[in-house]
C-alpha cells in the first residue's frame, strides 16, 4: 500500500501542531492495511527529505517532535530512531535500490542496472552503477551500498535546492525572501497579464508575467539556467543506460501530455524541450489547469540538457509505478531497514 498527502511537512514550519492531522491520516491508512493483530508488531517510521532539509534546525525539530508524539500514540511498535530527516545521498540511493529491485536487477554480481532520476520540491536525485569504477568520481559524488549480500559502488548525487519548486523560486529571486508583504516576483516564464501565487515551504510568494518584458521558451530558459550553470555537474557514463525518471518529471508529463498517467512511457529529451517551446511560445496551448506549466518544462529541459547533458535522443522511461509499486526511494528504504532489524 502507498498512501501519500499533500502538503508536505514543510508547509506547516510556523504551526508544527497542524502536521499531526497529516500524519495521523496516513497511520490510519496503516492501519486499515495491516491486520491488527499485526500492530504491535510492525515498525512504523518516518524519513523527511529535502523539504525539512532546507528549514531552520528549529522548525525542522518541532516538526519532527510532534511526529513522535503521534507515533508514540499510535498502536503500532516505534523503533529507536524511527524519526529522522534523511541525507539527500540516501534518498537518491534508495530510489536507485527500489527501480533496480521492481526491474529485476538485484542479484549477485549484476552487469546490468537502471539508472535514475528523482527530481522533488527541494531537491533532485541522480543515482547510477557507473560500468568502471567510481574511483575517479569526487567522494561527495559516491556511495557504497549493500543489500542482498552484494555491495554496490554507485555513483549519485542530490543537489539541494535544484527540486522543481525551489529552483523555480530561486530562478525569479523569491527563494529564502520570506515572501514579503506585497511584494510580487515576476516572471518570463508565465503570460504577461498573469497573477498567482507559488507555496513552498510553508510560505506563498506572490508571482507575475512581465507586462512590459520578454516572455515565451528562450526568455524562461534564461532564467532557468541560472540555477543549473556551474552546479549540476554532468555524469559520465549515464547516456547508454536504461534511465528511469520519476516524481516531478513524471507528473509534468503527464500535464503536457507527454504519457499517459496510468501506464507512463517512454519520453525522449527533445519531446520535453519540443512541449515545453509550444506551451511558452502558443498562446492556445496555456492551461489555466497548469498555469506554470512553462515553466516546468521549461526547468526540466534545462536540467537535463544543459545541467547533466544529456542529447536530445536520449530516453528516459517515466514512471510512476512498476509491477503497481511505486518507483520513490520508500520501498528501498524498507528492505534496507529489514536487513539489519530482526523483529521479534
């Protein structure tokens, strides 16, 4: 079973009490789904990512205190440490063990794996078995993982404050502004007569087109750009891979039509880039729906080609479940933990 909510626990950062209905929903999924004579016995856990990465200590810890007095009233058996933020490198390796486990590629001595992309609100994810070894990559780029009596040497990398929603900020200046009163932050990336608003943790920033100024695919590329040059680094090695893509890039697609929701697809580079010119460039192709669909696009065409370089032909298989499990880094997680914790 995969449940999820909406917002995230970032967004109640100034009223951590709020998050306790958001997390009592999901146990409550738990416990429709797990026999009851099962609760005592099942570990229940909680790992936030990029969202609380980014907060405050402070806020970050209220949140993750009030976690705790949910899960301690819950039925259901707490394990030390059962809540925790977790690095930006674990998420982006467990997410590789979950495709390469539902895919079929976790055996002994594998020559053959899937890489994958994790693009988040905060953050984004790259993970994949390089063919030689990852010596020659920086440490911070690198990690060794066991599971199934095999160890891996990946290669992978998170890069905070490149997820969709936080680069998109950054791109337009709001990221880290407090979101001040009155203050509107304009954009080429949206139609001229536009107003909105976008939310990212916990604060709403109110947003433009520009009514005397540059819109349309070239103009929002710009900006885009500004927030990937010098900082994503382009992988070796990836371009022959079977890649597989989810999160955010899965649901933009499916926004623009690219795949279907309910089987995904497989989406060449230059299939983003060609959307994303239409709806920037048409005005027939806005969607009130998807008012920062441009923009989204947009963002992850300059992510894939500009930041990691990839060509215009390569393909990357989007995703959303394989085998009716989702592709995110919580299954790999599991059978991480239930490796080294024996239940008794």
């Amino acid at each position: 079973m995969f449940q999820s909510v909406k917002p995230g626990l970032s967004a109640y950062a100034d009223m951590p009490e709020k998050a306790r209905a958001s997390v009592k929903k999901l146990l409550e999924v738990a416990k429709s789904t797990v026999p009851r004579v099962e609760w005592e016995r099942t570990p229940v856990m909680l790992k936030a990512t990029a969202g609380l990465r980014m907060l405050p200590l402070d806020k970050a810890h209220a949140l993750l205190q009030e976690v705790e007095d949910v899960f301690d009233d819950s039925p259901f058996y707490v394990p030390a440490d059962s809540v925790s933020i977790m690095d930006g490198t674990s998420e982006g390796v467990l997410a590789w063990v979950t495709v390469n486990f539902l895919t079929g590629q976790l055996f002994p001595n594998t020559k053959k794996s899937v890489g994958i992309l994790d693009l988040g609100g905060g953050s984004t994810q790259i993970t994949f078995l390089p063919k030689k070894t990852t010596e020659r990559f920086p440490a911070d780029y690198t990690a060794r993982f066991s599971i199934f009596n095999t160890t891996y040497k990946l290669y992978t990398h998170s890069y905070s404050g490149n997820g969709i929603k936080a680069a998109q900020l950054a791109a337009i200046g709001a990221l880290g502004s407090k979101a001040p009163e009155g203050k509107v932050f304009q954009s080429s990336c949206l139609p001229k007569n536009y107003k909105g608003k976008m939310s990212f943790g916990g604060l709403i920033y109110k947003v433009s087109g520009k009514p005397g100024g540059p819109t349309g695919y070239k103009s929002c590329y710009k900006e885009m750009f500004k927030v990937v040059k010098g900082v994503i680094q382009e992988p070796e090695e990836l371009e022959d891979s079977w890649i597989y893509a989810f999160s955010y890039y899965f649901d933009h697609a499916v926004e623009a039509g690219l795949v279907d929701e309910a089987h995904g697809g497989a989406v060449r580079v230059r299939d983003f880039r060609k959307r994303a010119k239409e709806v920037c460039n048409k005005v027939s192709m806005y969607n009130p729906d998807y008012p920062f669909l441009c923009m989204d696009l947009t963002y992850i065409t300059c992510l894939l080609k500009s930041g990691y370089g990839f060509e215009e032909e390569t393909v990357l298989e989007l995703t959303k479940k394989l085998h009716n499990v989702e592709a995110s880094w919580a299954l790999g997680a599991t059978l991480s933990y239930f490796q080294h914790f024996s239940i008794v």
